[in-house]
C-alpha cells in the first residue's frame, strides 16, 4: 500500500468513444478516492469541459491549457476536502495507458450485456479487467445535474456503491 500513501499517481480515464462513462468515471472515483483521505486534482482534460461542468465551474478564468501552452500556473480551483479541479476546454489528447479496463453501465440483466462482459473477461486477459463493474444508475446521471457527487447525493445508490467498490478495488492492486 505504501506507494500510494507517499507518492503522486496519475490515473488516465481514456476510451476514444464518448457517452461511455469517462467523465462519470473520473468524478465519481475521484470522489469516492478523496472520501478515503487521499488528496485529489481531478484535471479535466475533455475539449467538452463536461468535468468542470458537472462540478460547477463554468468558464474558469485560467485553463489547463494555459499551463501547458505558457508558463501559468496550472489552475487548481478545491471541490470539496481532499478534492480538488484543474479546468480545461482545449481539445487534447492523452495518449498514456491506464492500469486496467473499467466495465461501466452495465446491465447484467441484458443478455448482450453478459455476453459482451464475458468476452471482454477472456479475450482481454493480457490486460487487466477490473472485477468492479459499474452498473447502469440513474442516480449517476440525476447527481450530475444536480451538480453533486454521487456521494452527496445518493450514498446508498447503485452507483455509489461501485465506484466506492472500484476505489477500494484500485487502492487494493495499485497501492504498490
Ligand atoms: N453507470 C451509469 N448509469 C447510468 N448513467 C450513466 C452511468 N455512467 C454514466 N452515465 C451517464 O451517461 C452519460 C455519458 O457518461 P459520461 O461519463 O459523460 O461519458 P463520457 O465522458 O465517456 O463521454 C452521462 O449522461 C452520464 O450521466
Ligand atoms: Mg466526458
């Protein structure tokens, strides 16, 4: 565990398709990791800013990209305790692998779906595909209106169980 209690580590949420879960993802996780008692920056890096968005930051005066592109200061703006935004809305890519594939809005109860998971869980064993899958919630999408984490709003919905089962689940495997 100790690597992860004494260095930074930068966990890249990437899949080349959108409305798949990403930003969910990265909020979500972020806040359930920042609930633990690590120390969180989220940095969005979406062209859409949906990250910012869905946290309440609208038009931030300084941007990710001011950083990247001069020598500003990157804009941390704090969320909540332990949490905390880096704003973005340039396109940019990341081209750095994650630690694993993450199943999200899942529905077991759809054969395709059971199907599809299976043939991720063998076909993909050369990559690691995290046993936590993340089930389709509407809680999930109704948090993000209401511009809150899905812990704020509703911490005993399907979602904030699997994402405080994928923080635990990362924790336990990278904690190294
Ligand atoms: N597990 C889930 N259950 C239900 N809705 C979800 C779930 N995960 C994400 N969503 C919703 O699906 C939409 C796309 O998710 P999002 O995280 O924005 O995808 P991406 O960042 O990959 O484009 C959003 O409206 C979000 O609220
Ligand atoms: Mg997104």
């Amino acid at each position: 565990m100790e690597g992860l209690y004494t260095k930074a580590r930068v966990i890249a949420v990437i899949n080349h398709k959108g409305g798949v879960g990403k930003t969910t993802t990265t909020s979500s996780l972020g806040a359930a990791l920042a609930s633990r008692g690590f120390r969180v920056l989220l940095v969005d890096l979406d062209p859409q800013s949906n990250l910012s968005q869905i946290l309440g930051v609208e038009q931030p005066e300084s941007q990710v990209a001011h950083a990247l592109l001069t020598d500003a200061p990157l804009p941390v703006i704090n969320v909540s305790e332990n949490l905390s935004l880096a704003p973005s809305d340039l396109e940019l890519a990341d081209a750095e692998m994650i630690d694993g594939i993450i199943l999200t809005r899942v529905d077991r109860r759809l054969v395709i779906h059971k199907e599809i998971i299976q043939t991720v869980r063998q076909d993909l064993s050369d990559f690691r595909v995290l046993n936590t899958e993340i089930r389709l919630n509407a809680a999930l999408k109704e948090s993000q209106y209401a511009q809150k984490d899905i812990f704020q709003y509703s911490n005993s919905s399907p979602g904030a169980q699997d994402y405080k089962q994928l923080a635990s689940e990362y924790v336990t495997h990278f904690g190294n």
